[in-house]
C-alpha cells in the first residue's frame, strides 16, 4: 500500500516544497520541488 494517495499527491508536494524553502534547506521553490519530484516516484512506487 501506498502511504499517499494519488489525489494528494499535488498537495503533498506543495507543502513539503513550502517546509523546505522555510527551513533554507533550498533557496528557491523551484529548487525544492524539484528535489521533491526525485522523491515523488520513490513514495508512489507501487510495492511488489
């Protein structure tokens, strides 16, 4: 099973991109969302 589901997955995505610019993790939102779209695939992989 996955742990999010498709449907919030757009939201997901949002709210960590916004937790990591707070953070100063990334300087930019464009940044950050990219490195949350590396991860997106690994989260939503399904499980054999």
């Amino acid at each position: 099973m996955c742990i999010f589901t498709q449907e919030n997955t757009n939201a997901f995505i949002d709210d960590a991109t916004l937790l990591l610019h707070y953070l100063g993790i990334v300087k930019t939102s464009c940044d950050s969302r990219a490195i949350i779209q590396q991860y997106r695939n690994f989260l939503f992989s399904p499980v054999d």
